[in-house]
C-alpha cells in the first residue's frame, strides 16, 4: 500500500514540475522582451541580440514538442500584447516551429541539433519581416553578419543553459519531467 502512494505522489510531483516548468518559461519570454532591448548586436548598429528566442527552443528541449509550441505560441503572444510589438506577432509561428524542431530534438536528445532550430526561427523571422514590409534589405552583407552573430551566440547559449539545467529538469539522463 506504501508503495502505491509513493508511485502516486511521484507521478503527481512529475506532473506539476512539468507545468510549473512550462509556465515559467512561457512567462520567461515576455519578460525576456525588455532585457533583450538592452543588448546590443557588437557587428551591427541600431541591431539587439534577441536572445529570447531562445527560450522555446529550451522549452522544447527540455519538456517536448507540445511544450516548445506552447511557449513560442503563447510565450510570443504574451509578449506581443504586452509590447505591443509587430515584430513578436509576426515570430509567434517561427518561434512555435522552433520550439516544436527543439522538442524533437530534445527526444533524440541532441543538444547541437536543438541548438541548431535557431535558424529556423531567424530564417522564417527575417522572411516575415521581409514580407510584410517591416524589413528593407538595404545591405544584405550587414544582415547577414547580423544574422551569424546572433545565430552564433544563440546556439552557445542554448547547449550552455541545456548543460547547466540537464540535471535539474530531467529526472535521469533519458526521462523528462
């Protein structure tokens, strides 16, 4: 009898890290929106390192596809309403497209490979931007360095915070909270 309640509660404490998790990383993207105004890209001027982007690949990785969606669905949206900011409505589908690559990612347990989803985000972004004429290419050279430079310190940053938390939000080495 014992035993069973212990499974219980520990399927049950599984299940509330998971959402408690979830939610501070949904809540950690619009709060990640203000800091990020205040980094400046060191290649381009009047650029930012949107370093938040990184936080549904995280998301992703760390809890699943369906989690990395949610955040870059809801986390993005969040954002975008409380900004008030063009550029986040227009990433709310890069963002859940990165976050769901970085879940699957997460499941081979690749941590490159979740890094790497970051171009997706930055690829589908600058085509959206692009589209709805909130982007001028005036110098493709100057975006592109932009580009490599914030991919760059995205992808460090991402296998940084994956190593650094693995052991914290996963149970053992193959399992999930």
């Amino acid at each position: 009898m014992y035993k069973a309640d212990a499974i219980y509660y520990n399927l049950r404490m599984v299940n509330n890290r998971s959402y408690v998790g979830l939610v501070l990383f949904t809540l950690a993207y619009p709060a990640a929106h203000y800091l990020v105004g205040y980094i400046p890209n060191p290649f381009v001027p009047d650029a930012n390192l949107a370093i938040n982007m990184i936080i549904p690949i995280l998301a992703g990785y760390f809890y699943g596809p369906v989690s990395g969606a949610f955040v870059g669905l809801f986390g993005t949206g969040i954002s975008a309403i409380l900004a008030a900011d063009i550029y986040d409505a227009l990433a709310i589908l890069p963002h859940t497209l990165m976050g769901i690559v970085a879940g699957y990612a997460g499941n081979l347990r690749t941590q490159f490979g979740a890094a790497l989803s970051i171009f997706i985000g930055h690829t589908f972004n600058i085509l959206f931007f692009w589209r709805f004429n909130f982007l001028t290419i005036e110098n493709p050279f100057i975006l592109v360095l932009g580009l490599v430079t914030e991919s760059t310190v995205d992808v460090v940053a991402i296998i940084l915070f994956i190593v650094l938390f693995h052991k914290r939000l996963y149970l053992d080495d193959d399992r999930r909270w």
